[in-house]
C-alpha cells in the first residue's frame, strides 16, 4: 500500500519555487530578470515567491517557462507537482 503524505501540498508549491530558483541560477538570471520579463518590478516579484509559493498568472508563467528553456518533461512535472529541487 503506498504511503499518503498529509502535507503533499506545502511540499509541492516549495518545490516548484525551488525548481525555478534552481533553473534561474542555472541560467545565470536575477530576479530582477524575471521580474522584468513578466511586468513586474523586482520587490512584487519577490511578494509573489513569498511563503513558498510562486504565485503567476497562466501568461506570466508561460514567459518564465520560456525563459528558462524548460524541456516538455520538466513542464509536465513543474505541472504535476512532481519536481525536486
């Protein structure tokens, strides 16, 4: 029987904000890249990855998506919740 984790949800918004932290480094971008490319000044880019959550809209993702060059299989796991930091 497999194992239900509780608290499934906390980790997957966690590791969606690590993931894309983790590719935006990898890619050698600020923050302040990113909130450039999606309208938004650096410090309400930061409100919005507060409390481990990236909170985009769907236009805003697909920008950042873009940027970063993520492969289909990354977008779907970013998607499902299944990424690792």
């Amino acid at each position: 029987m497999p194992r239900v984790s509780l608290y499934a949800d906390k980790y997957i918004d966690s590791d969606a904000v690590a993931f894309v932290e983790g590719k935006t480094r990898e890619r050698r971008l600020k923050d302040r890249d990113i909130a450039t490319l999606i309208g938004l000044s650096p410090p309400s880019y930061c409100k919005r990855k507060q409390n481990g959550k990236l909170n985009l809209n769907y236009l805003e993702l697909v920008k950042v998506i873009q940027r970063l060059e993520l492969t289909d299989e990354e977008i779907v796991k970013l998607m499902r919740g299944k990424v690792k930091a």
